[in-house]
C-alpha cells in the first residue's frame, strides 16, 4: 500500500473514531433526534473536509437504533477519495456505552452556529493523541482529535435537539 493510501486510511479511521465518541449522545431522546458535524483538519499534506451525521432512529424493548452518514473528501499528495457512506447500527440498551470524556479542564465560551456559548471542556490524553470535547448541557459542540502533525475538529452545524 502506497503512503498515500495509507494517509487516506488512516484518516477514514480517525472520522470513525470521531463518530464513536459521538453518538451516545443522540440515545435515549426522540425518534429522529440528530446531531450533524462539520468535519476538518489541518495537517501538512493532507485534508478532511465534509459533514457526519448521526441519527437516533428508535428503539425496541432491548436495543436502541443509530445512523450514521458520512460525505467527505480526504486530500493527500495531490490526490483525492470522496467518502460517502451510511450504516445503521443496533446498541443494547443495557450495554456500557459512556464514553470516556477524561478530565474536564475548565469551562471556556465558543463561538457556535447558535451564537457564544458557555461550554465545559474535557480532556483525555493516551500517548501521543489527545481529545478534547466541548459540551454545553446534552450537546457536544465541538471536538478535537490533537495528535503530532495532525488536528481533526468536528463542529457541530446542524441539530433539532436544541
């Protein structure tokens, strides 16, 4: 596999992993709840720009239903993968789905879609990557994946659980 193929991968995955994070936060509220992300990154030779989305669907007595969409584009030394893609997955209810946030570190104020708005941030680090959430009430308004040489930053820009 080619470095850039590789750069590609490896940026597909740090989207999913995004995702991950993200959607515990649409369980358990109305059928069609949603939260939509803008997707970005910086890095040197390489770029991610697109939107993810993930939807609760609804529930049985024992699991609860989640999509996730993802329309982006991935740029590597010149060349470009669009992605887009949609899953539906099915989560227990009685599984341990919390995510963990880290530390949190403070509160700050962010600019948002919706106007300033006051936001507790949390913070994990594992050896080189840190991820830091900014998370007002239910919403997650922003998150950054931080790693050497790379920032992914997934803000929020569409929701009807406000």
């Amino acid at each position: 596999m080619g470095k850039t193929a590789i750069i590609i991968v490896a940026a597909i995955a740090v989207v999913a992993v995004a995702a991950a994070g993200l959607y515990f936060f649409v369980l358990n509220n109305e059928k069609h709840d949603y939260l939509e992300y803008t997707v970005t990154s910086t890095s040197p030779g390489v770029t991610v720009d697109g939107t993810m989305r993930i939807t609760f669907l609804g529930e049985t007595d024992t699991q609860m239903q989640i999509k996730f969409d993802y329309n982006f584009n991935i740029t590597a030394e010149g060349a470009t993968i669009s992605v887009k893609y949609s899953e539906t997955e099915w989560v227990d209810k009685d599984a341990d789905i919390g995510w963990d946030m880290g530390e949190k570190k403070g509160t700050a104020v962010i600019d948002t879609k919706w106007g300033p708005k006051n936001v507790d941030i949390y913070e994990e680090t594992d050896g080189g990557e840190t991820i830091r959430w900014y998370i007002a009430g239910k919403i997650p308004y922003k998150m950054e994946l931080i790693t050497p040489g790379y920032t992914l930053t997934v803000q929020l820009s569409k929701t009807n659980m406000l």
